[in-house]
C-alpha cells in the first residue's frame, strides 16, 4: 500500500499540463489602421518571465508585449500578451513566439513553447 501511494505521488508530482497557446489564428490587419490582438499562453509549469520568452517579428512593424491589465500578478510576466502597431505595406506579419516557464508549485520541470503566427495585411 505505501508502495502504492508514493508511487501515485511521484507521477502526480512529474506531470505537468500541457501549454496552449491562444487564439490559434490572430486576425488580419488592414494598411494604416491601429492593429490589435491578444495571445494568452496557459497551462505548462507556471508562468512565463521576460528571461524566458522571445519574440520576432517580421517586418518589425508590431509589438507584442505583456498585458498588465490582464495579468494582476505581481513581477513582470508574459502569459498575457498584446499585439498592437499599425501596419505600412501589404506584406503578410510573421510574429514567432517561444521560451519557457518556469516551475512553480510542485511541478519541478521547465515547460517548452513555441508558436508562428501570420498575419495577413489588407489595403
């Protein structure tokens, strides 16, 4: 029985949920008009730092930054996201986003991540 129970407690303890990554799609901008989108990243082994999240656009004419309105917590964390500029040109955005979390509770893992979005741009 002791057996048992530590082992339910060691596979409880080393899962970690799976991160999402939301919406699958950001919507399509239009030429001179102000763009703006949100991306929540969940789930994984906690929550996501300046260190541990990267982003590149191309062309650089967007940013993606953390939505502090969302996110209440205390620190500086990148779960909740903002994707705002107004787009020049017709060329189709590719914002790439990834990094990791960092553990929290009782999970001891890092929680991977990575994602490409591509905006259209329309006249």
């Amino acid at each position: 029985m002791r057996t048992s129970i530590f082992i339910l407690c060691f596979l409880l303890i080393g899962c970690t949920p799976k991160v999402m990554i939301t919406p699958d799609k950001l919507p399509d901008a239009v030429v001179g008009e102000l763009y703006y989108a949100e991306i929540e990243i969940t789930g994984g082994s906690g929550p996501v730092t300046a260190s541990g999240f990267k982003r590149i656009i191309t062309p650089p004419v967007l940013w993606v930054e953390p939505n502090y309105e969302k996110d209440k917590r205390e620190g500086s964390f990148y779960n909740s996201l903002t994707v705002k500029g107004i787009p020049k040109t017709t060329e189709d955005i590719t914002i790439k986003i990834s990094g990791y979390m960092i553990p929290s509770g009782w999970s001891t893992a890092t929680s991977k991540f990575e994602k490409t979005y591509i905006i259209k741009v329309r006249d």
